[in-house]
C-alpha cells in the first residue's frame, strides 16, 4: 500500500524511536504487564505501523464497500443507508405470554422478531415426555403444535414482519408451523421474510441440540434448503451460527473458522441436492458472537467477509454478485455476562453492541443486564433495545462507512484472522471435511482446550472480570428477575391434551405414516412434515418419526 523507499524511511524512524523515546519510557514506567494478547490469546504488539500491512493491496484486499472482496463492508452506503435490523431474542412461559412480549417490543421501535424456544422444544420433545419435566416454558417459549404458533404471532402480520427463529433440530418442523400460520393469514410463502437457524453441524461441534445423527441431519437440513430456495424467495434458509462456538468457549478465530467452513459444507450439499449456486448463496446468513475484545471483533467481521466471499468465488465461480456477500446477524456475548453486579452487564453489551456495528452488522440483539439470573425482564429487554437505539440515533458512528478501515491494528488483525482460519480449513480439509472431523471430535476438543485455557486465566487473574476476579463487591442488592410460574407447565400440558383430543386422530396418522415414508425414501422432507403439522401432529411425533428411521445419535464424549 505504500512504496518501497518510504517504508523503508518508516522503518528506520520505528527503530529509532523504539532505542530512545519508547526504551526511556519503559525505564520510567514499565508496562503493566509481561506480555499483552486479544482475548484469543493473540500477541499485541506495542505500536502498528504502515509496516504491518506492507503487503497488503488496496483494491484486492479491501476495495470498496459494496464491492468484491467486501472487507469494507456489503452495500455501498452501508448504514447511512439503512440502520441494521434491531430484534430482541424473545420466548418464555405459554405463547400467550410470548405474544404479548413480542407485541411490547414491537411497540418500542423493535424492527423484527426473534423467537426463543424453550428446551424441551429445541429438543424435539412435547412438554408431557418425561424429559420435559420442570423446563416448560422455562428458557424460551413452549411450542408443541400449530394450535400453539398460531397464538405466538396472533395479531401479528407476517407479511409485514421479518422472523428470526432460533431452532435447529426440529428446524423443519417449526418452518413447517410457520409455513401453516402464515396460509391461515391469507399471506403466501413467496412474501415471507425471516432466518431459520437451523445450522445442524454446530450441535454437533457446541450446543448439543440434536434429533438424529449427523449424515440424516445434513439430508433434512439440505431439504430445507431446497425448499426454501424454490418456494421462499426472501426467507433465509438457514442462518450459519458462530454464535453457539463462541459460547462453548472458542477463541474468535476458531469461531470464525468452523462458521465458515460450515457454511461451505452447506454449499457443497446444496449444490449435490441439483442446485445452482445463485439459486440459493444470495439467502445464506451467518450469526456471530459480539465478546469483550473491541478490535478483534471487528476484525473478525471484517475478515469473514473478505474469506467467504473469496471461497465462493474461488470453489464456484457464482455469476451473481450477491452470491459472494456475507450477511450476518450478531448477538452479544451471553458468556461474558456476569452474575455478579448484573448492571455491568449493560457497558459490556455497550462495547459489544458498537463492536457489531463498527463491523457491519445486518441486525442485532443486546443481551439484557439480568441475563445470567433468569428471562429478561421487560425493563431489562428495553434497555437492551435502547443501547441500540443509541448507537443509531445518538453516536454517529453510522456516518461513514468502516470509520476503523485502513487502522494499521485493525488491518493487521484482520490479516491474522485469515490466515489462522486458513490455518484450520487445512487442518479440517486433512481430516476429510466437517462430518469426518466431528466424528473424530477435533473442532470439540479444540474449543475445549480454548475454554479451559481462558478459564484458568480468570482463575491465575491474567484476565480481569470485573466483578468476578476482581472490584468484588461485597453485598449484592438484589435485583429484580423474571419468575416462570409453575403454572406455566400446567397450562401447556393441558392445552396439549385437548389439541390431541380434539384433532382427527385418521388424518393425523395418515400424515404421519406419510412422512415415515418420505423420511425412508428420497422426497423432500419439508411437504410431509407441513401435512403432518396441519394435522396438528405435535413436534415430539414428528421428531420420534426420524428418530424411529434415522436413529438416535449419542455425543461420544470427547475430551
């Protein structure tokens, strides 16, 4: 980026400057610690200068906003343009009590909904399985029929607002419920606009949440996809998470790097499933922690975008641009919240929430402050929304496009970032792919080393949690929480109990014998499953059907 004589001149004058200036400061005044690194344990060093990017080439490395290889971000004006989405992850107790939740953020400027499921849904148990004992209701909203989603979005548009929903084993299952309210309102699934999470391999590499093994998890997941392209236009068929790598204790780059090569897998399988690369890249999201380390962050956002688009390029030569853009929703650390002086949870959602922005977020959630204690409250969730509200409104941080483009730190850490991510698609191309590698348990147990490796820096104080570690308080006042009344679990299992009575027990079965029978055979599994929704089949019958047929897959247990 810059000419051979004055780097040379730059790099004399650092010299000079590190023997007098830099050396009489140290004598003075040592640093405050041995050795500085990011938050993933990456050296930082002193002082970043042209030198640190010397290689670097404008046009191909960065470019411009709106242009290949979009480092600088997917649209030409980027947020001056139009403000990230702003939706608040929402669901607890009945889908009444959803409802209503919805409905109050919605009223406060919310801009699209994000749908929490509760455990026994995600899952793919009902709320009367034995297993679903004391978590109905509990960490999200129970959903076991389509009698229940029709009463999560009563009174709710669906044309006229975007849904996230945060479900990944029985995906195809709650698509199928969404598919089903939005017919009884009159609106077609060509005008749906909305994220299915549904990425499947990172439960097998973080979160755990899974029906069957991977093998048949990637058909559904793959059926999904073909679905969705053919039949939802501006739905994303699958939203391609970092997020839950980061929560099991990931370092930044081993977030960024199984996301992204699982969003290649997913490539790889939709186009084996007959389709063309254009037809569905365009609607491929991603979804990525926002943690603590401010520049890092960015750089990680920045470098995703640079990576994925030079990988399609490159593995599949797609003709429409779009195909090569990363679009990404970001929520902020759950991980780094804190029990202790829950209040502090909101600057560090602050730090986070600007870190996405800086980075070129398509949308965004900020946790609430009382988060680690129990469900939002509904002021906690407002001032979450607001922290967002604030940056757009009041901070002007939105006036430029990538105001931290072209920082030495920040363009060298984005450099660090992809080469370590090239680093593990090596590693994951040796070992025969994704699938092959979560079988041998490698992208687990590297998250596993991370988490513990940062859990004994909080542990031996190299790494300060305020709060925690360090500044503890000692008295707490108490605060406020969200408590889920046992009746809750009452209430749902009763309504499950009269939905199973009152439904046509001829045409449930017949739905159900159906999808036995497309889930053996090779149709696509998204029309049966809607049939067996309609029947009002709930969702633990649909998920045994493929746990009857493509078995029970049990976490062999790396560590």
């Amino acid at each position: 980026m810059i000419d051979a004589q004055s780097l040379k001149k730059i790099q004399e004058r650092k010299v000079q400057w590190e023997q007098t200036t830099l050396k009489k400061t140290l004598e003075i005044m040592p640093e405050r610690q041995p050795k500085f690194v990011s938050l993933s344990n990456r050296p930082v060093k002193v002082l970043y200068t042209p030198l640190d990017i010397a290689e670097m080439d404008y046009n191909e490395d960065l470019g411009f906003p709106g242009e290949y290889p979009f480092t600088r971000g997917i649209h030409a004006t980027m947020h001056r343009g139009r403000l990230w989405t702003m939706r608040q992850f929402a669901g607890f107790g009945t889908a009444e009590d959803t409802n209503r939740r919805f409905h109050y953020l919605l009223s406060q400027g919310q801009m699209g909904l994000s749908v929490a499921f509760d455990l026994p849904t995600l899952m793919g148990y009902d709320s009367d399985h034995p297993l679903s004992r004391g978590e109905v209701g509990r960490e999200g909203v129970a959903i076991d029929t389509l009698e229940d989603m029709e009463i999560l979005f009563k009174g709710i548009p669906l044309d006229q607002i975007s849904t996230s929903m945060t479900i990944n084993g029985p995906a195809i299952v709650l698509l199928a419920m969404y598919l089903a309210v939005a017919e009884k309102q009159g609106v077609p699934p060509a005008q749906l606009r909305g994220t299915l999470q549904a990425d499947i391999l990172k439960e097998y590499i973080a979160q755990r949440e899974w029906i069957c093994p991977p093998e048949p998890a990637m058909r559904i997941l793959t059926d999904i996809i073909v679905y969705c392209t053919r039949h939802m236009p501006r739905w994303n068929s699958i939203s391609i998470s970092g997020y839950h790598i980061r929560e099991a204790g990931s370092t930044a780059v081993q977030e960024l790097a199984f996301t992204l090569y699982d969003g290649l897998t997913y490539v790889d399988y939709g186009i084996q499933a007959g389709l063309e690369v254009d037809e569905f890249a365009p609607r491929l999201s991603f979804f990525f922690n926002a943690h603590n380390d401010f520049f890092e962050e960015i750089a990680k956002y920045r470098a995703a975008r640079r990576i994925w688009a030079r990988e399609l390029k490159r593995r599949y030569n797609p003709k429409n641009p779009r195909s090569l853009m990363l679009r990404f929703h970001t929520q902020t650390a759950g991980c780094s919240a804190t029990a202790q002086q829950p209040l502090n949870n909101i600057i560090r959602t602050t730090i986070q929430a600007l870190a996405a922005v800086l980075g070129g977020t398509q949308s965004l959630h900020t946790n609430s402050y009382d988060e680690t204690l129990a469900l939002p409250t509904e002021e906690a969730v407002t001032i979450a929304l607001r922290t967002q509200q604030i940056i757009a409104y009041e901070s002007e941080v939105t006036n430029t496009v990538d105001p931290l483009g072209g920082s030495y730190y920040l363009e060298r850490l984005t450099n660090e970032m992809e080469e370590a991510t090239y680093d593990y698609f090596k590693k994951l191309d040796a070992l025969g792919g994704m699938i092959p590698a979560i079988h041998q348990g490698f992208p687990q147990k590297e998250i596993q080393e991370a988490a513990y490796t940062y859990q004994k820096q909080i542990e031996n104080k190299e790494k300060i949690i305020v709060g925690v570690n360090e500044f503890v308080a000692k008295e707490e006042t108490p605060i406020k929480i969200l408590k889920i009344d046992p009746e809750v679990e009452k209430k749902q299992l009763e309504r499950l109990e009269n939905v199973k009575k009152r439904r046509d027990p001829i045409k449930h079965e017949a739905a159900l014998e159906r999808l036995r029978a497309a889930a053996k055979g090779k149709e696509n599994l998204v029309p049966p499953v809607l049939e067996a929704v309609k029947a009002y089949a709930t969702v633990g019958e649909i998920c045994d059907v493929f746990r009857e047929v493509f078995g029970i897959y049990r976490d062999p247990g790396f560590f």
